[in-house]
C-alpha cells in the first residue's frame, strides 16, 4: 500500500505539488486571508475581527455569529450551534465587500496581488449578432409525397408483368400489369346490359324508366372506376361492346420501380402491392439532430452536405421539417431537409455529412458572454460579475443560459447588457467563495460542509432547529408585500399538481411580478442579503419553467421552485394560512376609520408639496398630521387593532420628530420616506383605500440608490423626492384597494 501510495504521488510529479503549495500561499498571504499579526513576543496574536467589536470593546451592532464546523450558520446573537452544540464566534466580513449594508451574499474582494496571481480576466455582457455551425450526419431516402404504389383493385390473377426488375424508369401511362379477374367481367357485362337498355327505353313515355337506366349507367361506370380502369379504358370497353375477363394496369405516375412484389401467375386479392415506384428528381436527407442543436434549427434552413460517392462537391437542400418526437434510444431528432435531384446523381441510402449554419431569430441580436465565463454544473450556470467603480470586488449570480453558439452562450436572464463578467481566474474566485462558506458552484446553498461532524444527536432534527433558530426579523410591511408572492406560488402549485399547463404558465407570470413588486428597500443587513439571493434564484426558476417545453422539464422547474420558496418560507419564518389571515383589513369602527382617513388626507397634501419642492405648504401639511391624529380617539379600538394603532402611531411620531426638527431638505425627504412607511401600513391594515384607491408608488434611486416609496391618489408619477428635477421617476408597486 505504501509502495503504491508512493507512486501515485510521484506520478503526480513533485514539482507541480511544489507549484501548487505556492500559488495557494500567496493567494493566501495576497488578498484571499489576511496575515497574522504579532504579540509583544513575536507569537501570532488572537485578533478580534475589526467589525467584531468598537474601540470599547463591546459588541458592533449588525454582529452576525457562526459556527468553525458549520459556517452555514449565521445567527444574529451569540450562542451555541443548534446543529453540534459548540459554541458560535463572531464571522469574520473577510473577503465581503459591504455597501451601505447591503453587499450581496456571494460578493467577494480580492487584493490587487490576489488578482494577478488568479490572473483574472474579464469581458462584457454584449448584444451581437451570433452564428453557429451544426455539423449532422444522415442519410438520404425517398421523397414520400413522389412515392406511388401499383397494387391490385380486384381479386385475380398476374397474367403478364410489362417490368421484369427494379430500377427500371417507366412514365406516366405506361402499361405495367395484365391481369385476368372474373369479376371484371361481370362489371364490364353489367355496364353493356345497361347501355343497352338505355338504348331500349329511349323511346318510351316512361321518364321514370329511362332516368333508372341512366343512373344503372353512372354506377357501372364508376364501379369500374373504383376497380382501377381509367375512362379511355372504360370508353374502349363500350366502343367493343363485348366484355374483357382481362384489364391492363397502369403507371399512375412517372419514376423509377424501386420494388417489385409480384410475379407472372400470381394470384392476388384486393390490395395486394405489386410494384413501388418513386419519382427520384427531388430527395428526402434525414438528418439525426441532438437537442442541443434544436435551438438553431428553423424550417427554411439551408444545408449544405458531402457525400462519399463525390468527394470534394457540395450539395445543398432546404429545411422542410422537424420532427416532433424523439427518439429514445439515440437521443436524436429527425430534421427533414428536401434535396433537389434532377440529374439523378445521388441515390437513397446515401450516407451525408451535412452543415447547418443559423443565428437566433428575434429583432434585435441576443445578449452574450464567453463560453468560457460560467461556471455550469448540472442545470446551473454561476457567473461572476465585476462590480462597477469597485476594483477587484466580484458578485456571483446565478443566470439562466440560452443555447451555445460556438464561442459564446446568449444569456437567456441575470444579466444587463454593458456588465463586465469573468472570463479566467473564475473558477478560483468560486473557490474563495466556497472557502468563505457562501453559495458557490459547489455549494449553492452556502456553508463549507461539515457533514461528518455533528457530535451526535440527530442530524435532520438539528437541521430544522437551525432553521428556526436563523428566522430573521423584518418589516411587517417586508411581510405583506410577499403575500402575493406567496398566493403566486400556491396557484403555480395547484396548476403544476393539475398538470394544468397554461393555468401554470399563468400563474408563473404572476409570480415573477409579484417578486418584482418587493421592496427590498425596506430591509438591511443580512436580511436584504438573503432575500436578494433568494429572489434570484426564484425569478431564474421562474424563467426556466416558462421556458420548458415537456411534462418532465416542467416537474423538475418545479422541483426547484419549490426548494427556493422553503427557503424562502424558513428564513422569513412566512406561513401561507398566518399570511392570508394577518392580509385581511382589521375591524374597527367607521368613527374610528374616518378619524384615520384625515390623517392620509394631510400626508397627501404634504406629498403635493415635495412633488412641486415647495418646502413650506409640506411643513404646515405635517403639522395638520399632527393636528389630525391629536383628535383620533384610539379608545375605540380594542385588541389587535389597538396594538397595530400603538404601532403605526410610533412610527409616525419619529417620522414627524424628524421632519420638525429638520433645517435642510434633504432630512426632511427623509422623514417622509419614514413617515410614507408608515401611511402604507395605515392604509392597508384599517382599510383606507375603500373610499378611494391610493398608489404605492416607489423610486429607486432615492438616497443614492437605497430607494424609497409614498402614497398618491392616482398613478400620475409625482416623486418628492427629486420635486421637478425628476418628477416622473418612479413605478406603481401596488394598489392599496
């Protein structure tokens, strides 16, 4: 064993070990880690992370806590770990570019040395026009629509072939079978007796009886028809006057006998085939299409192909159709292409090596990054995207890719275009990400493992403990705005359960909108970081379940959906049931709504006030609110809608305290964007748009991108938080009915 051992590490060669050792060390010591430093007496000393504690030493506010065995886990308090019982420490912010409290989870910073030791290199996000080659092989056969089959329309008997063997060429017309049947007769004699009784009746008085005759007439006729003789034949048979037992079988089309069944003396029933023939001018090529390659193939498509028997020459055919089932054994689809062929020259059964050269259709060209930027394992794709005017700080994403064309991959959803992505050094930055416990390639769910250490209990049971113990606290108003996620989601879950496809596909619409109407400018911190991971990961659900075309594809889009909403439902500690129930307006008395409603009435003044930046009529607006709610008797409300009251009251006197004391503009704006948090959960929560609608309306590049919202009677965007300068900025959120 230890022979062995020894020789596997010397296959692996001693010097590119050496190499490896110190590539990781200087990424280490560059920008990946951060150096020890140095007690008094030259040994490494135990530093606390910088955001770990104030100069003061107590504990920084926003201080998340983890586990060395189990870094997953990020709780906001010290404590144990509910997965292994050991005691948590403070998470370093290593690696993590922070912006206002907002850095999104898979950010990371690497130094300048880091950078060149990675040798990162980046390219943007581009629309151009892309082309790809698809190199098929196939086989060429019969044209089905020039394809005619001779068979017998009457049982009899083959008295002559007119075409001894396969290959002959034969026109339209030509004679090719003799063939002796007794029914033929009997046809041929009813039509003569009834000719001749036409010719008997012709002269008598009776119409009934010379019309009967004439019809007898039609039906011989046509019988005959029916039996395969053409009218010169039938025409021939009443010009003799004398039934035949024998009738000649014609070429119904010109080509070439590519099969002969019958033979002379062969007795034959009603639709016995006795010769093929195919009109060899025009060719099928059949060729075996993967699926990867049916994004480019189109019904009008040019091929071009070679096949063995003329080295060197190229021929060329069109795209005519694709079929619509696969083939299970081979994984391959047949895509018909029509091959002109009036010389003759090739042959079916050619065996072809073909080329298809396509672009995506669309208006405009697709969006692209390098093949060589994600990272794709399985059915994800992780790219890693260079935040701007932030030199050397990256955030990975996880998109949704489109076909590959050649050297690019068109970026189907989690781009824009002018990014800068990774192209080389990514998989080593993934790496870093993963060493830092945070969602990578590997580890898209975060966490460095730890599965082998769970110093006993049950690991499931712990599993779930950490969940409850990582629920994070959010704005109630955070909570509400998810609801219609939530109903979305449960309606995507009842079509899926349905099979109820374009009930799904619906429904998957209406979810994708309602991630789009979050505000997450209502959360910071670590809770904004989670939900900005998640609500990626369900809007990329979203996009790869409307793009799914079969049954299986549809189950596993959901399949994942379903994961990220538990996620989602874990972390937030959401509840459909709770969340429907906590949706419906509260009880309370119309004195009491009415009361309230004087209060909006006095924001909306002071909203008209920003919007126009007239700073003094929003300062006497505010204090008509004041006024207002000094005449609200909350001694009407009991019960929840007391303590919700208590609550909307609170946040309403900061906002207020705020705009009062404030002696610049830009504190006042902000004491609104307080104040119309405040009025939004007034709103919703005592039912005040029952009278008349009002629009939560939000700006998202208020206070330097952070974002903000308020309240207007209409969906005329009016901001106040940029007055003139850019008063139609901002979108309707919601309609607060």
């Amino acid at each position: 064993m230890k022979r062995w051992a020894a020789g596997k590490f010397k296959g692996l060669g001693w010097k590119a070990l050496a190499v490896t050792v110190m590539v990781v060390a200087l990424m280490v010591w560059g920008g990946f880690g951060q150096r020890p430093q140095q007690g008094t007496d030259g040994a490494p000393a135990m530093v606390t992370p910088a955001h770990a504690q104030n100069d003061n030493g107590s504990e920084k506010k926003g201080q998340i806590w983890t586990c060395s065995m189990h870094p997953q886990i990020r709780l906001p308090n010290p404590g144990k770990c509910p997965i292994c019982g050991m005691d948590l420490i403070p998470a370093t912010q290593e690696g993590t570019a922070t912006a206002g409290g907002k850095a999104p989870m898979r950010r990371l910073v690497l130094s300048e040395t880091a950078r060149r030791i990675a040798q990162v290199q980046l390219s943007p996000v581009e629309r151009r026009p892309v082309e790809v080659t698809r190199r098929l092989v196939g086989k060429l056969s019969y044209d089905e629509r020039r394809v005619a089959h001779i068979t017998s329309w009457v049982s009899g008997r083959l008295d002559r072939l007119y075409v001894d063997f396969t290959g002959t060429v034969v026109e339209k017309g030509r004679p090719m079978v003799y063939l002796y049947s007794p029914e033929l007769l009997a046809a041929q004699s009813e039509l003569l007796h009834a000719v001749r009784a036409a010719k008997d009746l012709r002269r008598s008085n009776l119409r009934s009886l010379r019309s009967t005759a004439a019809q007898t007439i039609v039906s011989a006729k046509e019988k005959l028809r029916l039996w395969g003789l053409t009218d010169a034949q039938i025409q021939e048979i009443l010009r003799r006057g004398t039934p035949s037992d024998h009738m000649t079988i014609l070429a119904p089309m010109g080509g070439t006998v590519v099969r002969k069944e019958g033979f002379e003396g062969m007795y034959v029933k009603t639709g016995t085939r006795i010769y093929t023939i195919a009109d060899l001018s025009s060719l099928w090529l059949k060729l075996d299409a993967y699926e990867s390659d049916l994004p480019w193939i189109r019904v009008g498509n040019r091929v071009r192909f070679e096949v063995e028997s003329y080295p060197g020459e190229e021929f060329a055919g069109t795209v005519s159709f694709i079929d619509p089932f696969l083939d299970e054994k081979t994984r391959t689809i047949k895509v018909r292409v029509d091959v002109p062929n009036p010389e003759g020259r090739l042959r079916p059964g050619m065996f072809v090596r073909a080329e298809l050269h396509a672009t995506l259709d669309g208006d405009r060209p697709p969006l692209v990054i390098p093949a060589s930027a994600p990272l794709i394992t399985g059915k994800r794709a992780v790219v890693y995207v260079a935040v701007p005017d932030e030199p050397g700080t990256y955030e990975g994403r996880e998109v949704v890719l489109g076909p590959r064309a050649d050297r690019y991959y068109v970026v189907r959803y989690g781009l824009r275009e002018g990014e800068r992505v990774v192209t080389r050094g990514n998989f080593k930055i993934d790496s870093a990400v993963q060493i830092l416990a945070k969602p990578s390639m590997m580890t898209p769910e975060g966490g460095g493992g730890g599965g082998m250490h769970h110093h006993g209990g049950s690991e499931p049971a712990k599993a779930k403990a950490a969940s409850r113990a990582g629920v994070m606290e959010v704005p109630a108003l955070f909570r509400r705005q998810l609801m219609p996620v939530m109903q979305a989601y449960g309606a995507v879950r009842e079509a899926v359960e349905a099979r109820d496809w374009t009930a799904a596909r619906s429904a998957y619409g209406d979810l994708k909108a309602a991630l789009d109407r979050v505000d997450d400018g209502l959360l910071d911190g670590h809770p904004w970081m989670v939900w900005d991971e998640l609500s990626m990961l369900l809007k990329n659900d979203v996009i790869v379940a409307l793009d799914a075309k079969k049954e299986g594809e549809r189950r596993d889009a959901f399949a994942g959906l379903e994961g990220h909403m538990g996620r989602l439902m874990a972390q937030f500690a959401l509840d459909h049931q709770k969340m429907v129930e906590a949706s419906k307006p509260l009880e309370v008395p119309e004195t009491f709504r009415k009361q309230v409603a004087g209060v909006i009435d006095a924001y909306l003044e002071a909203h008209e006030a920003l919007a126009a930046d007239k700073t003094q009529e929003a300062q006497e607006a505010v204090n008509g609110i004041r006024t207002v709610l000094g005449r609200v008797d909350m001694a009407l409300l009991q019960g929840d809608a007391h303590m919700k009251w208590m609550q909307v009251l609170e946040d309403t006197e900061k906002a207020l305290a705020l705009m009062e004391q404030s002696k610049e503009a830009a504190t006042f704006r902000k004491g609104f964007a307080i104040l119309s948090e405040a009025m939004a959960v007034l709103a919703k929560d005592f039912a005040l748009g029952t009278h008349r609608p009002l629009y939560r309306i939000r700006c998202p590049m208020a206070f330097e991108g952070r974002g903000a919202t308020w309240l207007q009677p209409d969906d005329q965007v009016r901001n106040p938080y940029y007055g003139p300068r850019m008063l139609g900025c901002g979108d309707v959120l919601e309609v607060i009915p």
